[in-house]
C-alpha cells in the first residue's frame, strides 16, 4: 500500500534508462522468400523440419521492401527523414520545424505511426487557483510508482540466425543461448515476468503451419516469475535450432494477442512484446515494415495498451518503425561482437527498468472514499528542483499528437489503474521528480 505523504514530500526520481531498442538484419530486404544461411558449425541440433546449425543458404532477391508512401529511409514532403509519411515527423526537420501529429520515423502513410518524441515541456505552474495549480491544491498526495513490466518474447529462429559472429566460432543462437540464460537466471527472485515463443514454427518453408497468426498466441513458455518460468525458456532455447525462413508479421500478430489478453487478466501491471530478429520478413503477410508498425500501434493505441519492443542483430535497417510505433520510441542494436553482453543488458534494462512513462493510479486520501477522478495532477520538477511545471491532462494518447505541452491520460477511462504519460512528455523525464496530486484540479489540455 502506498505511503500517504503530505503533499509537497511526493517524489518519484527518475533516471534515463536508455531502453529502446533497435533493430538490425543480416539479410537483405527481400520480397522473394530469400534468406541468408549460416556457415558455422554444421553438426544438427535436432530442429524440427531437419534444421542444422550453420545450414546451407538460399538465395534471396535484394529489393528494398516498401510499404504505403513509399520505402523507408526516404524523404517524404515536409522534409522528413527516414520516414514515409507524407505529413512530415517528429525527430525529424522539415520546413517551419519539427511535426506533430505525422509518423516519426516510421514507414506508415497518411500519418499514422507514433507520436511525437522530441521532449516537450510541460504548463507553468498556475498559482492563483485557476485550474489546478499548487495554490489552489489542498489534497494529499501518495508516492506515485511506476508500473512493473510483464515480457513475451518472441523470438527469430530463422537458418540465418546460424551465422557466425564476426571473429569467432560461436554462432549467433549459440551466443543469443547465452545472454537469456544470463537474464533467466540472474534476475530470480526480482519481481519480474516473463514468457517466451518462437518464428517460424517449422524451421522449414510451410506456410499451412508458419503463417499461421493463432498458433502465435500459444507460447511456447506462457508468462510466469522468472522463479517459475525461468528453467523453461532456457530449456526452449536450448531446445531449438536455427532453421527456415522469418514469418514475422503472424508471430508478432500472435504475440500481440497474447500479451493483450495476459494484460487484460493483469490489471496494475504493464505488458510488453519484445519481438527479436535479424531481417525483414522473408515469409508470409505481412511483410512490409510499414504493415508490422501499424500491428504494433494498434496494440499500444488501444486497450488493453501492450507496447513492442524490438530487438535487432546484424545490419542496420528500418525495423525501428516498429518499436517507434509500439510505444518504445527508437531502437538499440545488439553489437555483433558481443551479441551475449549486449543482448543480455538490453533485457535486463527492459526488465529491471520499471517504466516511467507509466505510474500506478494512487488511492483515495481515505480508505473509505473513493478517488475523484477529476481532482488528479502531475507535477515535473526539474533536476535540483531548478524548475517545475504541470502536465496536463488530455483525453488520451490520440491527443498527444496536438498537445505542444504533452500530456498524461489514464490507461481506462471508465476504470483506471495506471497514469500514463505522452511520448514527448516521456522524453522530458529525463532526471528529476513526478508528483502525482490527489484531490487538485489538473490543467486540462486536448479533448
């Protein structure tokens, strides 16, 4: 239960976490079912469909998969940059400066894709009692935490996942083996969660079975405590072998069903696909990037609000749209030289890092009332108290995109458990305190 504090000791500090996540590739972008084979160790490690490891490679066709609006990384009108939206983007420099509302850095059109990320700041304070303010506030306040996160992982076991890393004989699987067994069983007994599934299905070309969305959403290790599911994922891990081609439309359809539904039976927690690979989509629809940004989108944008994260080995490509589009803003890269330290501090910080672009919904000042869902402020102050100012409150995460001083929103209108806070706003919470007020009127910003 939340301390009950007098209003002006409420604090929440909070730290860059760095936990966005990149995407990258070892293969080309390829509209033609190519994909890139290993040419590392060759002995069979009992995969379905006859996978090896290292296997033999296929060939692939080398066009640049492009999604509505055009190919990422081009310009698109308003001066944007790797970006096809024809409304300009965030992150990006146009003419008259930074969009709002268009996709940044995302391969949607018509501008769709995430929300603006550049920090933003807050109102100022307003101390004579109109509309919110800290004079006007007389409520109580409780420490505002931020929201513990729940992880399914779904995984790329595609044949180039066989390779070799660059300089040694340890293929990259072999060395991804390493890092999940590092997360699964370091972080025992933390309050974390998390569950594990794989692409494609078959190690092989059958599109009956690998572009199959349903078969997605059964995990291969349902969610749990690392206490409990710990031994499992590193077992399934240890268990498969790279093989096939990359279906990554479906799994990362089917992963988004299952982490909606675990989050809708989780309240009070928050729910995360992390979707792993190493290339674009060589099997099944979707395919194009810009598809697999509005999946993610759609999943964040909506309730039950699962975000994506994604991370990348290999190349550098345009796989960043899905992370941007799911709530994760831009991305890390796995370093090719050490997939197993890399990949392991990326999941630890997705995992250990409780997000603070989200707080649970403090209580009532009284067991015995209940919250006034209209008397609840944030207030930001900057590191060393230089500065604080309101972030005010709008509809949801529909109106950050014309909110210039961001915003927070709650997860459910109707029935609320957590605050959650614009992507611009996320981004001004950089260092410094969050207090969440109860029983003050907010500053209201877009409806």
């Amino acid at each position: 239960m939340p301390r009950i504090t007098p209003l002006a000791s409420l604090a929440v500090t909070l730290a860059a976490t760095g936990l966005l996540i990149g995407a990258c590739s070892s293969t080309s972008p390829d509209t033609s079912r190519g994909e890139s084979g290993g040419s590392g160790a060759s002995s069979p490690r009992g995969g379905s469909g006859g996978s090896t490891r290292g296997g033999t490679s296929s060939t692939g066709g080398s066009s640049n998969a492009t999604g509505s609006g055009g190919s990422s990384n081009a310009t698109g009108s308003g001066g944007s940059s790797n970006a096809t939206s024809s409304g300009g983007s965030s992150n990006a420099t146009g003419s008259g400066g930074t969009a709002t509302g268009g996709s940044a850095n995302s391969a949607n059109s018509g501008g769709t894709g995430a929300y603006p990320t550049n920090a933003c700041e807050g109102l100022p304070i307003d101390n004579g009692g109109q509309g919110g303010g800290e004079q006007a506030c007389t409520g109580v306040a409780s420490e505002a935490e931020p929201v513990a996160i729940d992880l399914f992982i779904m995984m790329d076991r595609s044949i180039s996942m066989g390779q070799l890393v660059p300089g040694t004989n340890v293929t990259r699987w072999e060395a991804l083996e390493q890092a999940v067994q590092d997360f699964a069983t370091s972080t025992r007994g933390d309050d974390i969660r998390a569950g594990l599934g794989f692409f494609g299905l078959t190690g092989g070309s059958d599109d009956a079975i690998d572009c199959i969305q349903s078969r997605y959403s059964e995990p291969v290790v349902p969610i749990d405590t690392l206490d409990q599911s710990g031994s499992a994922i590193v077992a399934a891990m240890n268990d498969m072998a790279p093989g096939g081609l990359t279906p990554t439309g479906p799994a990362l359809a089917g992963a988004l069903d299952y982490a909606a539904g675990w989050a809708k039976d989780h309240p009070g927690r928050a729910t995360a696909v992390v979707l792993v690979s190493d290339g674009y989509p060589t099997q099944c629809e979707p395919r194009a990037v810009s598809d697999l940004a509005t999946l993610a989108e759609q999943a964040h944008l909506n309730a039950p609000y699962v975000r994506t994260y994604v991370i990348g080995l290999g190349g550098d490509f345009n796989l960043d749209a899905i992370a941007l589009s799911g709530g994760t803003h831009a991305a890390f890269k796995v370093d090719e030289g050490d997939i197993s330290g890399s990949f392991s501090t990326a999941l630890h910080n997705v995992a250990n890092t409780k997000l603070d672009c989200e707080y649970a919904l403090p209580p009532a000042p009284t067991g015995n009332q209940k919250l006034d869902l209209t008397r609840v402020q944030v207030i930001y102050s900057t590191a060393n108290d230089a500065s604080s100012e309101e972030i005010p409150s709008i509809s949801g995460i529909s109106a950050c995109g014309n909110s210039p001083n961001g915003g927070w929103y709650y997860d459910n209108p109707s029935d609320p458990t957590s605050i959650m806070v614009c992507p611009c706003t996320c981004s001004r919470f950089d260092a410094g305190r969050v207090e969440v007020r109860v029983g003050c009127r907010p500053a209201v910003g877009p409806r």
